[in-house]
C-alpha cells in the first residue's frame, strides 16, 4: 500500500531524500546503523583520548541527535 507523507513547506527533505533514506534502512536496518555509528564513535573517542578536537561536543551532539533519530525509527517500524 502506498503511503502519504506530508511534510512542512519549509522541510528540506525531498521525495529523493526520503526514498533513498527508505533504501538505506531496507539494506541496514536502523538498529544496525545505530550500532556500527557507535562502535565508530567509540573508536574515535579511544583513538583521540589524549587530545580530543576541539569541535569534541558539536561532534557528540551530532552522534547523539542521529543515534536517536535512528533509535525512533527503530520503533516506528516494529
């Protein structure tokens, strides 16, 4: 069944954006990307532990937002 998403007129996401988002999440599931994404980000931390950059918390905050978004997304497809 074809579904209806409706977006806000000032959204910056694209039906080609939206389809290739529902591309990513059918070859790697949510739960999947969250995982590699923290195992990566964990790397990152032990590899930079003596000096971090100092962009360190924009770093965090965009992990953390993008590992919730993926965590709701989780949800919502169960």
């Amino acid at each position: 069944m074809q579904k209806t998403i409706v977006l806000p007129e000032n959204s910056k996401l694209s039906p080609e954006i939206i389809e290739q988002f529902d591309n990513l999440i059918s070859f790697s599931p949510p739960e999947a990307l969250r995982k590699s994404l923290l195992k990566v980000y964990l790397q990152f931390i032990i590899s930079e532990h003596d000096a971090l950059p100092i962009e360190f918390d924009n770093i965090a905050c965009d992990f953390y937002m993008l590992i919730e978004f993926l965590n709701r997304a989780e949800e919502e497809m169960r």
